[in-house]
C-alpha cells in the first residue's frame, strides 16, 4: 500500500489541476494505489513565500507535491505534476499515453500541455490580473489580455473541430479525456473571472467544458483545499 502523496495547493487554477488528476487517479485504481493529503497554502497571506515552502519549491508558487514513496521526492510547476504523476501513478495509461506504443498519443498530448502552460495560463492569468487585482485600472491592459485569451479559446476551438468533432484534445479519433484536458480544463473554467462571462462563442469548447465538468472527481478536486 502506498503512502499518501503530500499536495501544497490553493484554490487556483493552477492549483486545481493536480487535485483534479489526483482525484481521477483515486477514483481509477482505489485509494490504496494512490491517495494524497492536500496542504493548503494561502496565498493571500504569503505562505508560498516561507522558507519551509522554497524548500520545497524554490518559486515560491503553488501547487508543489512531495512524494513520500520515492524518498520525498519534491515536483512543483502544475504540468510537470501531471507529467510526474501519470509516469509514476497512471500505469495503465488512463489519463495519459504511453510514450513508446502511442508516441503520435503521446506528443499531441504534450504539445496540448505546453500550450495550455505556455499560452492559456499566462495569459487569462493577465486578464485576471488586470481586471481584478491591479491597484488600478488599465484598459489597456485588460483588453490586451482579454483578448489574446479568447484568440487562445479560438484555437482550442479549432482542435475540438478537427475529425468531424473531437472531443478531447488528444488521442485518436475524437480523443480521450487526459491529463492535456486536466492542463487546460481549470483556466478555461474560470472564463468568467477573466471577464469573459460567455463561451458560446466557441460551441465546441463549451461542450467541452460542459463533458468535463460533469465528472465526479473533477468535481471532488475543483473543491480542494475546502
């Protein structure tokens, strides 16, 4: 039986993509393959900035994980503990793909992260900034980043238009639910705090969104830390 992985997050997309996965991975192969204790680190009172936690993290940021089956072993960036989690913790390959029978698989589906990482997080993650946080308000800015977020929300509309329709973003055919879906799935969630209040703009990723969000363990991990 393995022991709990240890997840320092906050309720962020950032920090909603490990629970997510996390709890997917629980639900997959049973609590005694893989279960994990979320630590929750307030952001709003700068606890991702205490030595104990650069210790863990040298960013300074959340999530972090720390696994205590590998000797402690430290992971932050949010894609990076998707990527360690599905190596370490998703054997048979439910939410990812194996890099050597399924390496077309496998590398859309990091293309996919890297885009999500690169692009949509920085990005609505300035909107967020611009509209909600700045100590004031700059049109220009918030419609800098408003903008590039919905050209972002139009690529992935492109994707979910490909092969007659897909589903997910990465797979054969009209895909399957993996961690590039987990990657992506909390920022475009929170459209509404970015200001952008409607995606009907973009049907596919809509459906998408809508597919997502009726999972129970994406229910269960959007939740954590309560």
């Amino acid at each position: 039986m393995s022991k709990p992985l240890v997840l320092y997050t906050f309720g962020t997309p950032n920090g909603h993509k490990p629970s997510v996965y996390l709890e997917e991975l629980k639900a997959a192969y049973g609590p005694a393959k893989i279960d994990y204790v979320p630590h929750s680190v307030h952001i709003g009172k700068n606890e991702q900035k205490e030595p104990w936690y650069i210790a863990i993290n040298p960013n300074g940021r959340i999530p972090a994980l720390t696994d205590p089956n590998r000797n402690n072993f430290n992971v932050f960036e949010s894609a990076a503990i998707l990527l360690y989690l599905a190596q370490h913790y998703d054997p048979e390959h439910k939410f990812s793909f194996d890099p050597v029978t399924q390496p077309d698989d496998y590398s859309e589906c990091l293309q996919w992260i890297f885009f999500s990482h690169g692009s949509i997080g920085p990005m609505q993650g300035q909107a967020n900034h611009f509209l909600r946080f700045a100590p004031e308000k700059i049109p220009y800015g918030i419609t800098r980043y408003q903008n590039e977020t919905k050209r972002l929300y139009g690529v992935l509309e492109i994707r979910f238009s490909q092969n007659g329709g897909r589903e997910y973003l990465a797979g054969p055919g009209k895909g399957k639910y993996s961690i590039a879906d987990i990657n992506a799935y909390p920022w475009v969630n929170g459209h509404a705090f970015a200001g952008i209040e409607s995606v009907d703009k973009w049907p596919g990723v809509k459906a998408w969104l809508e597919r997502i969000r009726a999972r129970e363990a994406v229910e269960k991990g959007m939740h954590v830390p309560n």
